[in-house]
C-alpha cells in the first residue's frame, strides 16, 4: 500500500531534549516536506527537500533540522525542542513539486513540549 | 505573496441539503489551487485541483468546485452533504516557491 508513516504518532517531552520525528515513503517520491499545523493558522511549512542531500527552508524553519541521506527517508530533528513547538506535524511527499502531483500526507505526529 | 483564505471557522450543513465551503485566493499570474481534507486524527487527503481549463473541477466523494476569476474564488461544493463529510476542509494554493500555501480551515459539521 502506497503511504507516508511517521513515528512516534504521540510524543511528550521537556524542553531541550532533542529529537527526532522520522517519516518514511514507499513511494519512490522525489519531493518531501514538513508542516506544522497550529488552530486558526492551516499548515505551515518547516522544510522541504527536492531530492537526496536537497533540502531547503520553508516558512517557520526556526529551531527544526532535517536530512535526507535517502530518497524514502526524511526525518525532522528538535536540537533544543521549547514549549512553542507543541504542535501537530505532518510529513508529505509527492512525485516532484510540480501543480500537476497531489501530495501524500503521513498520519500526523502531536508532540507536546513541557 | 500568494494566499488563500477562508472567510467560515464553521460551516453547518443538514444531511442531504447542498454545502459551500468558501475559498477566496490572491494570486498573482495563474492561479493554482487545491482542496484537500482532513478527518479526526487522520492526515490530509486530496480532493481535487484547479490547474487550467474548466471553470468547474470535479474531484473525490462527490465534491467539485468552481473557479470564479472574476470574484478570486474557488469555492467547494457538494450537491447532497453526508454526515461522513464532516471533516476540516483546507483550500490550498502553490506558492511558486516549491510549496504549498494553506489556508485556516473550515470544520464542516453536517447533522443527520
């Protein structure tokens, strides 16, 4: 089954404990990308890549890093994670960034920061 | 900066009875635009695109919407709302930066 998976789908932890929130695709996607969702704001993006090793900011990049090291792969690092990073994140992937590709959205992960 | 908005928090539908959701967007060249839905505690589904063409899009479960140049709309619509619709509705648009731009959300509440 074509499908974007994220894990952990719930996290809790204190500020400045770094980490990771992995998100994988089966689908041989070269576009991948994170947002955040917040109430009233819709879905912001964090980063995306375009390919391997191809990564850029989005909107709201501050305090987040990411990697892609394989095209199925790209997960999103909390170095230093705060209170205002509580959030519902979502990875998606599509073919490429193009108008004419719908983009795969994963489950979601909800992380709260103490 | 091309965005989209949504002018309705909530939209509240009878089953069976038509549904809006609206969608105004602020574009500059030719728009590209998106609707995707969200179900409690799933991830976002695409419903349908506006890319060229006709001013009427046809999509999933039923939905389309129509392109209005003239008044910078791309509102959804379904002729016979289902209590299983009622979900977060998100009009989208490309932001021509290799992303995409959301808007706020409508939560559409359909009661049986």
């Amino acid at each position: 089954e074509a499908q974007v998976t994220q894990n952990p789908r719930y996290l809790i932890t204190v500020t400045g404990k770094k980490l990771t929130v992995t998100c994988s695709q089966n689908m041989n996607h070269e576009y991948m990308s994170w947002y955040r969702q917040d109430p009233g704001l819709g879905l912001r993006q964090i980063y995306y890549s375009m390919n391997v090793e191809v990564t850029d900011k989005g909107d709201v990049p501050e305090g987040y890093k990411v990697s892609r090291k394989e095209k199925r792969n790209f997960p999103l690092i909390l170095e230093s994670p705060s209170p205002n990073q509580t959030s519902l994140y979502f990875c998606a992937s599509s073919l490429s960034f193009s108008k004419n590709y719908e983009q795969y959205f994963g489950p979601g992960t909800r992380l709260t920061v103490t | 900066a091309q965005s989209v908005a949504q002018p309705e928090d909530q939209v509240n539908v009878a089953e069976g009875n038509p549904l809006t959701v609206k969608c105004t967007y602020s574009v500059s060249g030719n728009p590209y635009l998106f609707w995707y839905v969200q179900y409690p505690n799933r991830g976002l589904q695409f419903l349908l695109k506006y890319i060229t063409g006709d001013n009427l899009v046809k999509g999933s479960y039923g939905f389309e919407a129509e392109f209005n140049k003239s008044q910078t709309s791309f509102h959804l619509k379904k002729p016979s709302a289902l209590v299983s619709d009622s979900a977060l509705y998100f009009c989208v648009t490309d932001t021509g930066r290799r992303a995409l731009t959301f808007g706020s959300g409508t939560r559409l509440q359909v009661q049986p």
